[in-house]
C-alpha cells in the first residue's frame, strides 16, 4: 500500500473512533457518577498548585478542570468529543475547553504545561506511543504527569474473565498492572515514576493511580 493510501486508510479510522466517542456523548445520561470520583479528586488536591498551568487530558463534563481552576490552576481541558465539550462548557462556563484532534499532536507548544493528568484515559487509546510522546512534549521540564486507570492484576483478571474488562464492543482497548504501567512510563522517558494500586483487597485492587516527571 502506498503512503497516501496508508494516510487515507488511517484517517477514514481515526474518523469512525471519533464517530463512536461523539455518539457514546450522546447517548450517556446529563447526570454521570464518575467511578471513584473522590478519591481521584483527592490525588489530585495533592499534586496541584496555584498559578501552575495545568492540561486536563480527557476532561469529560469538565469537573476535574474545574477543580483545578478552584484550586489556582491555569487549566485548560481538552476532548476528543464535541459532545463532551458541550456539555462541560454547559456546566462550566468560562473555563477554557478545547477540541483536539483523535490521532493528531496535541494544539500546543512544546513544554506548555507544569501538570498533565490523565484520570481514565490511557485505556482508551489506540497509540499510546504516539499519545505519551505528546503528552511528555507539552510538559515543562520537571514537569509532572497524573495518570489514573483501572487496575488488571492477574488474580481479578482470573476471577473475573478478561471478558468482563475488555468487552468485544467497548471502548477499553489496554488492560494495565501495577508493573506494566511503571514499565511503559519508564519507556518513554519519564522519571521518579510511582505506580499504587488502590480499592479493595489488597491483591484485588481496582484502581491505579500513577505519577512521574518529565
């Protein structure tokens, strides 16, 4: 295949994932739970601070970049889904949401960004090599990454079925450990990387929340 018909084929796909996500918008009730939103919520609290500026990657509805804009943070939140984006400007007016493109580099400069996070999202990319060289160029030297995603140790993936977690239809496409994200923030050049599991029994957790530097 040629080059242009690869670039072609690429697009006509990136446009069908945008298509599902925009539709998914659609479809998902105006009043969402976000699994675990308190403790995620929480970590957050931690890590941020006044005056930074900070990047919202997956922002959803828009209610952590508000908490970021709460706590003094220069936030900006961005989506894949214009659906998405309607209904955080809706309920968050006056903050900064942005549409990014699916499969392109992400609208800013180079080192933009003291703090990206990243709650729920990484599971859901297809090229993560592409998206977490993006996502460690808009940070800032010493800059710090968030990032939380379900957790799929062995036993729960046992129990369980990976059945349950990776459904044929839905929209998870990476199945992450505690090991396996520590491994893939330490490929692409992050340091200081930490990697806790967290929620219920200890060899069942269901949560991982990761943080490292640029």
């Amino acid at each position: 295949m040629s080059r242009s018909g690869r670039t072609e084929r690429r697009a006509r796909y990136g446009r069908s994932i945008k298509d599902y996500y925009e539709e998914l918008w659609e479809r998902l009730p105006d009043e969402l739970e976000p699994p675990s939103f308190e403790r995620r919520l929480a970590f957050l609290r931690e890590e941020v601070r006044s005056g930074e500026r900070v990047l919202d990657v997956g922002c959803g509805t828009g209610e952590f970049t508000a908490a970021l804009a709460e706590a003094g943070a220069d936030a900006i939140g961005v989506e894949v889904a214009e659906a998405a984006l309607e209904r955080a400007r809706a309920r968050h007016p006056g903050l900064d949401f942005r549409l990014v493109p699916l499969e392109g580099p992400l609208p800013f400069e180079d080192g933009a960004f003291a703090l990206v996070w990243a709650s729920e999202v990484i599971e859901h990319v297809t090229d993560t090599a592409r998206w977490l060289s993006e996502v460690r160029r808009v940070l800032a030297p010493a800059g710090r990454l968030l990032v939380t995603t379900p957790s799929h140790g062995r036993l729960r993936v046992a129990l369980g079925g990976v059945e349950r977690y990776s459904e044929p239809l839905g929209d998870h496409l990476h199945l992450y450990t505690q090991r396996s994200l520590r491994m893939l923030l330490d490929e692409f050049g992050f340091a200081d990387v930490e990697v806790r599991s967290v929620e219920g029994p200890p060899l069942l957790r269901r949560s991982l929340f990761a943080r490292a530097m640029r």
